[in-house]
C-alpha cells in the first residue's frame, strides 16, 4: 500500500514538472520517466487544439448544414496546401533534437530562424491563392453552388490568414524538438482558449461585432493564433525556452536552409500523399450530398480530439529519438519507441470501446440531422475499428521522423494511400456502390496495414544510421 501512495506522489510531482517544464533532459534516467515529462505537456497540447476545433464545429453547426460542409471542404485543402509546411516541422523538430542532444545550441538556433524564413515564404503563397481564388477552391472539391456562396468568406479568411496558423505550427515543432513540450502547451491554451471566446463573437454578432456566420469562425481562428504567435516570437527572443534568437541571428545561411530543405522533402512528399489522399476522399463522399459529408466532417472532427492525444505521445517518441541518436545512445531511442507505442495503443483501444458503443449520441451532440447522425456514427464505428494499429503506427512512423528517416513514411504511405486506399475507396464506393461505408473501410484497412508495416520496417534499424 506504501508503494501505491509512493506510485501517485511520483505521478503528481512528475505531472508538475512536465507541465511546468522545469525536466530538461532525455537522454539519460528512466525512459518511462522521459516519456511521460515530453508527452504530459503533448497530449494536453493536442487536446486544447482538438477541443477547439469541436467547439468550432459545435458553433458552425448551429449555423446550417452548408457551414459544417465548407468547413470540411476548406480544411482538406488546408491540410494538402499545408504539406509542406508539415514537412518542414518535421525537419524542425528532427535537425532541432540532434542539435540538442550533441549540447549544440547554437546550431539548434540556426536552425530555427531558417525555419521561420521558409514558414514565412510558403505562407505568402497560399495567402495570395486563398484571397484569390476562394470560390474556384470550393468548386473544386465538389461544393455545391448554395454552399460556396455562403461559405466562401471563411475559405477566404482562411487561407489569406494562413500565416498565423503556418508559424504557429513550426515554432511549436522547433519547442518539441527542443524538449519544450510545455512551452508548446501554453501556446496552445493561449491560441485556442482566445478562438474559443472569440468564435461565438464572430459568428453570431455581439455589440458593435456584426454576425459573419460561418465565415466568423475563420476570423477569430486568425485572431487567436495571430495573438500566440507573438507570445511565441517573445518566447524566443526573450528567454524560458532553450532556443533562444537574437536579431543578429536573422541571416540567411544557405548551409542550415539546404539540410533543413533536404530532411524536410521527405517529409513533405509523405503528407502530400497522405493528404492528397483525404482530399480525394473527401472528394468521393462530397458525391452523396451536403448531409452524408457534414456527417463525415463532424465524425473526423470528433476523432480528431482522441488522435491528438496519440500525436502528442507520437511527438513524444520523434524527441526521444532525435535527442538519443544526437547523443549517441540508438538502443535508448529505440526502446523509447517501443514504450511509447504501447501506451499509445492501448489508450486508442479505450478510446475505440467509447465509439462502438455511443457513436450516434455522440453525434447527435452536433448535429440532429437523421442522415447526419446516421452517416456520422457509422464513420466513427467503423474507424475505431482499426484504433489500436492507428495508435500503435503513428508512434512509430513519427519515430522514423524524429530520427530525421522521413523517406520510409514515404514510401509506406505512397503504397498504402495511393495504391491501396484511394482505389479501394472508389471502387466499393463508387463502382460496387456500398456508398460511404466503403469510404470508411478504406480509411481503417490503410491504417492498420501501415502500422503493420512500418513496425516491420523499424525493426530493421536503418533509421539509426541517419545523419541530419
């Protein structure tokens, strides 16, 4: 009994300082110990920003089906037009790890200015398009015409805002990188506790702020994040973090810039190709209606709060091993993966137990539309169906990552997205006509034959080898 009240002591001081931030390093002591003080600060990280984007919904919902549907369409964009920024994180998080666990800062802090320069250049690019081309992008996926003309403001806002969102990502990956995974956390809280004041404000009018509807939604996502964004800026100049810049370090140095580059394309054609793969998905389901794709958009949306705690321990697993590799310790970084995995996998386990058995209550939260409900719960039971290997996989495709390997999630995830998921998709949907049930298997059979696969794949080791 004495070692139980030991056990949860040790787990309420160990909470404290993860989220606090005060244990600094992880390549040496208990492995468990390092993975609870990185994914602690992660998960709540994540979870703040899943429980934004179902309050998001929540509001939207409120607005009319249309709004929920653009806000699925807009979002597939966002995430294939931000693929590159997702590598590049990556390559952040990698190149900042190694650096840090050879205890060389200075080269960590070069590496995050030319991150920020590049974050700064794509997010140009995709502003110009958005504020643009808003309607284009909506017919593009499939919006019907009703639909992009009430919901092409938040595409607009969106896309013409997206540095905010950009910065705030790759800042966050060099604070992981880094092994400040509290840092991350209270940005995040900032960001999204501000969205989740403002959204109400934008979206239904309060005082003189007139209602904007869905297009409200996206307004105060800018705001919010705009505002972290400089809290983050001020982290970084001004102290608590290990990163720290100075305004003589806002050079261009094309040697950092080309490595980060070359890490980073890996992972940039990975997540071009896994979300590439979404966008075609959500292109097959816009062909059932705005009803069957509001329900799909609400049931992803509602996923996404459990994912993001398995990406927090994932983002965990990527530190362990960029830091270890750097500090010249391959069988620690490996074995962290290992444990990591299996926390991960059996939380998605529990987490997979509460859909099959609540699927349309859990829906009918959002939105009470017959097929709505009907569509959105069997999303939810038929994903969950594969959690455990989803929870299990992405620890261990992000450890491939994290040691700066991001071609082999690139070859996995060209094979089973592109050859596997997307044909099997269309033809049960389309061909055999099963509708969106067999959109939805797709998604789970790509998911459980990645996992299987890549654990297959770091059991090899070539990942150890990498150098960044």
């Amino acid at each position: 009994m004495q070692s139980n009240k030991i056990s949860l002591k040790q787990f309420i001081q160990y909470f404290k300082t993860a989220v606090t931030g005060k244990e600094q390093d992880f390549t040496s002591g208990s492995i468990r110990k390092a993975v609870f003080m990185l994914a602690i600060p992660m998960i709540l990280e994540m979870l703040m920003e899943s429980i934004f984007a179902l309050v998001d919904i929540l509001y939207v919902s409120k607005v009319s089906v249309n709004a929920v549907a653009t806000i699925g369409l807009t979002e597939s964009v966002v995430t294939l037009v931000y693929a590159v920024a997702i590598g590049l994180s990556m390559a952040a998080t990698a190149v900042v790890a190694r650096r840090v666990g050879e205890q060389d800062l200075k080269g960590a802090s070069n590496a995050a200015v030319q991150v920020i320069f590049l974050g700064i250049f794509v997010a140009a690019v995709i502003s110009v398009i958005g504020i643009i081309y808003p309607k284009e992008i909506l017919g593009l996926m499939g919006g019907e015409p009703d639909l992009i003309e009430e919901g092409y403001g938040y595409t607009q806002v969106l896309l013409g805002g997206n540095l905010t969102i950009m910065l705030l990502f790759l800042i966050n990956a060099i604070f992981r990188g880094a092994g400040d995974a509290s840092v991350a956390m209270w940005t995040l809280v900032l960001s999204n506790g501000l969205n989740i004041i403002l959204d109400p404000m934008f979206i239904f009018g309060f005082g003189p702020i007139p209602a904007f509807g869905v297009q409200g939604a996206a307004i105060a996502t800018t705001i919010g994040r705009g505002t972290a964004v400089l809290f983050q800026l001020g982290i970084l100049f001004w102290g608590y973090s290990k990163i720290k810049i100075a305004v003589k370090d806002l050079v261009f140095q094309a040697g950092v810039m080309l490595n980060l580059i070359k890490v980073s394309l890996g992972g940039i054609g990975q997540f071009l190709i896994g979300t590439s793969s979404w966008v075609f998905l959500m292109r097959i389901m816009s062909e059932f209606g705005s009803e069957v794709l509001a329900g799909y958009t609400i049931a992803i949306r509602v996923m996404m709060f459990t994912l993001m705690p398995a990406w927090g321990m994932s983002n965990a697993a990527a530190t362990l091993v960029g830091q270890n590799l750097g500090a010249q310790k391959p069988e620690r970084a490996e074995e962290s993966v290992w444990k990591t995995g299996k926390y991960s996998s059996v939380f998605m386990g529990l987490v997979s137990i509460v859909y099959l058995l609540f699927a349309p209550q859990i829906i009918v939260l959002f939105n009470a539309t017959p097929d709505v409900v009907k569509y959105g719960s069997l999303c939810l039971r038929v994903i969950a169906a594969g959690y455990i290997f989803y929870g299990y996989g992405m620890v261990v495709i992000n450890a491939f990552n994290g040691a700066g390997d991001t071609k082999t999630p690139t070859y996995i995830n060209f094979v089973c997205f592109w050859l596997l998921q997307l044909p099997f998709a269309y033809v049960m949907a389309i061909t055999l006509d099963f509708g969106p049930l067999g959109v939805f298997w797709a998604i789970t059979l790509a998911e459980i034959i990645i996992a299987l696969v890549a654990i297959v794949w770091f059991k090899k080791g070539n990942w150890k080898q990498v150098e960044v």
